[in-house]
C-alpha cells in the first residue's frame, strides 16, 4: 500500500514520486508489479483499504510484487508495413 499524510495534490504528486522509486527497485530487485487501483476510486472503499494498514493517512495505490517467468512477447509487425514515408516533394 502506497498511502500518503494528506491528500492534496503536492500529497499526489510526491506519491507519484515515490511509486517510481519503489518501481524502480522493484525492477532491479527483478519484482513484477501489478495495481490494483479500482477500490480507491470510492471514498468509502479508499477509507476502508487504508484503515486495513492500521495506519492514519490516505491510500494512493495498492500494489502487488512478485516473481514471473519471461514469456514469449506479442508479434509484431514490421515497421515497414505500418509506417509509410511520403517520397515525392510537395
């Protein structure tokens, strides 16, 4: 849980600047995150997520790490086939 003191915007943004931090070591530490973010878009379910914590405060994000295999990545297409370049003069 990633939970702040207040929550004004500066409250916000320094919350932003510490999920990058944490995701940051997450990645070197090799952790996969995920979010779940939809129960803090209610006020009484934010209230009851951070009150979980046994901590005053708000919640911002909560997030899950864990450990995953590499799979196979999605295929793509060739840039050539999606980006076309004009080559007569205007």
């Amino acid at each position: 849980m990633l939970s702040t003191g207040g929550d004004t915007r500066a409250d916000q943004v320094a919350a932003g600047i510490a999920l990058e931090r944490v995701l940051l070591t997450a990645t070197r530490d090799d952790l996969k995150a995920s979010f779940l973010n939809q129960p803090l878009e209610f006020d009484d379910l934010r209230r009851t997520v951070q009150q979980t914590t046994g901590k005053p405060g708000f919640a911002q994000m909560v997030i899950r790490f864990g450990h995953s295999t590499v799979t196979a990545t999605t295929p793509r297409r060739p840039v050539e086939a999606v980006v076309h370049t004009r080559t007569e003069e205007l």
